[in-house]
C-alpha cells in the first residue's frame, strides 16, 4: 500500500488518486488541498489547473508548476 502523500492515514489509490483522476469529486474545500498537494508530490500536474477555480485558470502556468513539483523536496511536518 502506498500511502497518500497528503497525510490521510489511506493509500493514495483510496484517497486522492479517485479526485486527480476524475473518478470522484472533492467533497469538502479540505479534500480538495489535500488532492493538489498530492498532485503536486505526483506530478499530476493537468489536475492543478482542472481543480483552479475557472477564474484563475487563464493565468496558470503549467510549465513553471511542472518545474517546482519536479525540483521541490515535499515534506511532512512532524508536530
């Protein structure tokens, strides 16, 4: 199992990957976050502008967020 890289305690095939793949819409503004940021960890990246609201999606840069989640070092905070 895979854990999902945004935290749940769930694997990534049962939490985040059904939103990034469009099989299951977010249910609440949390599990959206979550969802971009497992995007981000796995380089979803046509997810991050899908899950835009419509309003801001004409200035996304596709090519700048691919090269942060490529060159990003994602880590979990240990409280």
């Amino acid at each position: 199992m895979k854990p999902c890289p945004c935290g749940s305690q769930l694997s990534y095939e049962e939490c985040c990957r059904p939103l990034i793949k469009g099989r299951r819409k977010a249910a609440t503004a949390e599990q959206l976050m979550r969802s971009r940021y497992s995007a981000y960890v796995e380089k979803e990246i046509p997810y991050l502008r899908s899950s835009l609201h419509p309003d801001h999606r004409s200035d996304y840069d596709e090519k700048s967020s691919r090269e942060w989640a490529e060159n990003a070092e994602c880590t979990r905070s240990r409280s």
